[in-house]
C-alpha cells in the first residue's frame, strides 16, 4: 500500500462519519452513540493498521495519538457541556474527530469549531430576530465563568453543531497551523 492511500482512506471516512452526523443532527436534532462509537473505533483500526504496516497515519505517528486526540477533544468540548451551552453528543463528535486527526489537529478543530459555531449562531439568532436572548446568555455565561459555572438556562434555540464541528475540522485540516 503507498503511503498516502490509507491517510486518505482515513481522510474520506472521517468526512463521511461528520457528513452522517450533520445530516442526523439536521433531522432529529440528535447524534446516535452507535454512529460515534463506530467512527471512534474506526478511527482506532485504521491507527493501527498504520502503526502495523508502518505507514502514516493521520491522528500522528505514536500508539497514544489517536487516544490523546480523544481525550483532549473532550476536555476542550466538556466544559460548555457542562455548562449546557452545548449537547453531550457534539463532545463526542469531537472526541471521535480527536480520534481520526490526533491532538494537534483537534486542538485546531476546536478552535475553527467555536468560530464556525459563534458565526452559525449569529446568523441563525439574527434570522429569528432572538438577539435579546442571545445577550442574556452571553451574560449567564460570563457569570458563570466568574462566579464558578452556573449553568445555562434551556434556550428554545438549539442549534445542530454537528454542522459546526464538521466546518471546524475542515478548516483545521485545510489550514493546521492555527495561532
């Protein structure tokens, strides 16, 4: 097998896998486990694989990769979790995409990932005319950031950030040295 085919192979399933998860985030407003439990041990198959036939592999060239890619997407992604500014789901799509590209690359992809989001929401908040709404959040959400993590109220608005972490990646894959 030539060098590049299996980071491409890894490349085409990663976008197939958020490709999924847009669409079923655009329809039922949710992201199955099963579909991101598969992506993730996709993701650490086609690793190994590399690993095995000492090939490139995307997510970087040790064993740990793909795992400390996991592990940081969900500590970048846990704390507006946990803050209900976003849905469990979304932490996973970005734990299965620390997977496939490493923890630098989901380093990168959280970034362009809240960007996207915050542009997404402007857009989509300015089409409904709930910017009031919008302001109270940003507010409850710095006072949690300065009284100790108060969490969200419930919006009416939900917003499938499917469509943003998939952007997010791109961007971080098109352009990796974010600064």
């Amino acid at each position: 097998m030539n060098t590049t085919a299996l980071p491409l192979l890894s490349l085409s399933l990663l976008a197939l896998w958020l490709g999924g998860a847009v669409l079923s985030d655009l329809r039922q407003r949710r992201v199955a486990n099963r579909w991101l439990l598969a992506g993730t041990g996709l993701a650490l198959g086609l690793h190994a694989l590399a690993l095995a036939g000492g090939l490139p592999a995307l997510a970087g060239g040790s064993w740990w990769a793909p795992l400390a890619g996991l592990a940081l997407g969900l500590a970048l992604m846990l704390p507006l979790y946990l803050l209900r500014a976003m849905g469990a789901a979304d932490v996973k799509l970005m734990a299965m995409v620390g997977c496939f590209i490493g923890p630098a690359g989901v380093a990168n992809a959280v970034l362009y990932s809240l960007l996207a989001g915050g542009l997404l929401s402007l857009l989509y908040l300015n089409g409904r005319g709930v910017v009031a709404r919008l302001l109270g959040n940003l507010r409850r959400l710095h006072l949690a950031w300065r009284d100790g993590a108060t969490p969200l109220s419930h919006s009416a608005v939900r917003l499938p950030y499917a469509v943003a972490i998939a952007l997010g990646t791109a961007a971080a894959l098109l352009w990796p040295q974010a600064r």
